[in-house]
C-alpha cells in the first residue's frame, strides 16, 4: 500500500511598494512586484519584471563585418564519446 502526500505551491501576492517600502496588495497585472509565502510562512519579495510592450525598441545599426557565422551541425546519427586518458589523438 502507499502513501500519497501533496506539495502546497507558495501562495503569491501581487503588490506595489509606498515610499516608506509597505507593500499593498493590488490587483492582477497592477503590481510592481511579487511576494511569495511558502507553507512555512517564509516571504519572498520579487521585483515584476516588466513586459517589453512597455518599452520602446531601441536597435543599433547593424554592422555587416559583424556578422556572425553558424557552425555546421554534426551528424544527428554520430555519438561522441569522453576520451581515454591513454588513447593518443
């Protein structure tokens, strides 16, 4: 016979921080940051990270002797294998 046993996931809250630091709890996609309590109740406060909408694209000129090169891919079918310390190259 066994034995089942579940993992609670942390519960997360959404939250902006005032001028004084307090985090206050907002509504979804309305938060600059995170906090994770685990079933322990340890706190974890992480920064939102913000999607790239909201910034401007900015690109440099593209350099043409910049150019990259794409290494040739190996055979799907060959293995590599380590080297023998005694085997000579």
């Amino acid at each position: 016979m066994g034995c089942c046993y579940s993992v609670e996931k942390p519960t997360v809250y959404e939250v902006t921080l005032d001028s004084d630091g307090v985090a206050h709890h907002v509504a979804e996609g309305q938060g600059t940051h995170y906090i994770h309590v685990s079933e322990n109740n340890e706190t974890i406060l992480e920064e939102k990270n913000t999607s790239n909408h909201d910034k401007p694209v900015l690109s440099a000129p593209k350099d043409p002797t910049m150019q990259g090169t794409i290494p040739p891919q190996l055979p799907s079918n060959q293995r590599i294998h380590p080297m023998n310390p005694n085997e000579k190259k």
